[in-house]
DNA sequence: CCAAAAATGATAATCATTATCATATACTTT
DNA sequence: AAAGTATATGATAATGATTATCATTTTTGG
C-alpha cells in the first residue's frame, strides 16, 4: 500500500475544508452525505492518514477526539475552568527552524502545541493564587 | 471544593514520583498496592488535578492516554511509522517568555508539546519522498 | 456536636473506537 | 482480457477506558 485509496482521500479532502478540527463522527456524517462509506472505514482512514503525517488529532480536556489537516497549523489557548479554546493568531514556533524540518535525526511532518491556563473571565471568578497553592496544600 | 483531597493528594505524589508518562490504569494499580482507592477516584482525582493546572495528558498514535505531572516539563518526537516517542533534551519553548505565564489575557499554567515524523531507522524503510507525496495523489 | 455537602468505592453503564467477516475493489500475473 | 492474489470496504458485533450510579464515608461549616 504505497499510494491514497479513495476513502482516505475522501477523508483529506473533507478534513482540509473544515474551518476547525472536527470529530470522526461528525466528519462520517459530513462525508456520507455526499458518497457511500462505513463509519468503519473512516476511523481507518483517519488512522492511515495520521500515520502518513497528513492529519493530526488533538484530545480535548472533555476527552473529545479532534482531527484536521496537517497544513492547518493552529494552535489554542484552553481554560481549564471554563474548557473553552481559544485560537492563537501565528504558530509560537514560528522562528524555530527545527520545529519545521529535521531535529537530529529525526524527520518533522508537523508538531502539536497547546497552552493550558485561565482565560481572563474565569481567572476573575478562580484567582491563580487560590487555585494553584491550593494544589500545593 | 477549594483544597486537595486525600485522594487527589495521593494521585498527584504518585504522578510526581514518575520518570515517565503514565496511564490511569497503571497509576490505580500502583497507589491501590499501598492504600485504599477506586478506580473511579482515581480518574476523578485525574481529571480534578487536570483542572487545577496540576496534570496533563497527552494521547498517543496508539490511543493510549497518559497522565504526568506538569512540572515534568517533557516533549517528544514520535515516529509516525513504528510509534516510538523520543524524548527532547529540553523545551523547545525555552526562550519564549509568553509560553510561561501570560499571553494577552490568558494566564498560562502548562503547555504541550510534541514532534511527528520519522525516525532515522524508519526513514531509510520509508523515505520521506515517497511516503509524504503519496498522499498528495 | 450536628447537619449538610462533598468525596468515595464498587460496579453497572456508556460510547468512541476497533475487530470480524463476507464482499467489493485494486493490483499483478498469465 | 481473464484469472489469481492482495487489499480495502461496509455493516455490525465486540471491546475496554472511562463515567454514571448509588449507598456509604468523610469533610466542611455553623
């Protein structure tokens, strides 16, 4: 198996027009509306794809499965209190040669990046100090 | 609920004492061998340390969630092709200030971050050329 | 100390994902 | 082009990490 089988392009194809990461099963329905596919053949599709470094998935705080397209390098702020993302406006490993090509010996296709913290709301509502020490006990 | 409970106490110690990303799973066993736990409490606790900024998880290629505490500050590169996690020597993010407390109005706790591609052994069986073009189609 | 609230442990339930298997499709050989 | 072989597919059953449930225990606050 060297080469795209249709679901999988199907899958690409469809993964490359959302304009956010989407569910599996959100992205079988999207795709079974316009050809035939098997829920089945989706998920191996979305395997085979990550493993060819075309699609990335992401597990979000509430444990939901997301995946997008590779050349969509985005990256999010998620509020551990409110669970909510917020996109970043540029890719922080912008400058990062590395990031981008080879570190030591190892070829990059593409890299995860997230940041975990308070958005302004909620950090109103749960000061940091509170909360963090409060860990500490 | 404003302090740690035992249970989350004893989750977090445990995390700490840890050289390497652990599941929720292996984490139960480990702590049940020295005291009363639930399975239940355990994820619990995971997911209560994960909200306070104490915790993060990360999926891997294979599906597996680990857990580890945030102050184990670790990244990886993972081959696409025989799943195996390499880790960095430090965080890339090093001399990014932002990455470490605050951007915009977001106050940040932790961040992930992680590499795909192929390792050295991998890319000579798999060259990049083919495999990556491949799914262009 | 006591009532109320929160956390716990055992275990049943959930559901995203994977295994199974008959069939279809793709690839290779004749 | 036909036949043989290999791979992928779709429907659906099976899986297992994780969460819900509920009686009980522990913690909290007055």
């Amino acid at each position: 198996m060297a080469h795209c089988t249709p679901a999988q392009t199907a899958v690409l194809k469809a993964l490359q027009q959302q304009p956010e990461p989407i569910s599996a099963q959100a992205l079988y329905t999207l795709i079974k509306a316009h050809q035939r596919i098997g829920l089945a053949t989706v998920y191996r599709a979305l395997d085979a794809l990550k493993r060819m470094g075309r699609v990335q998935h992401r597990v979000t705080l509430a444990g939901e499965t997301l995946y997008n397209a590779v050349e969509q390098d985005r990256h999010y702020m998620t509020c551990l209190d409110c669970g909510q993302s917020f996109p970043l406006d540029t890719c922080p490993l912008k400058g990062l040669a590395s990031a981008h090509q080879h570190a030591g010996s190892f070829t990059i296709y593409y890299h995860t990046l997230e940041f975990f913290g308070l958005c302004e709301p909620c950090s109103v509502t749960h000061p940091h100090h509170n909360r963090y020490e409060a860990a500490q006990n």
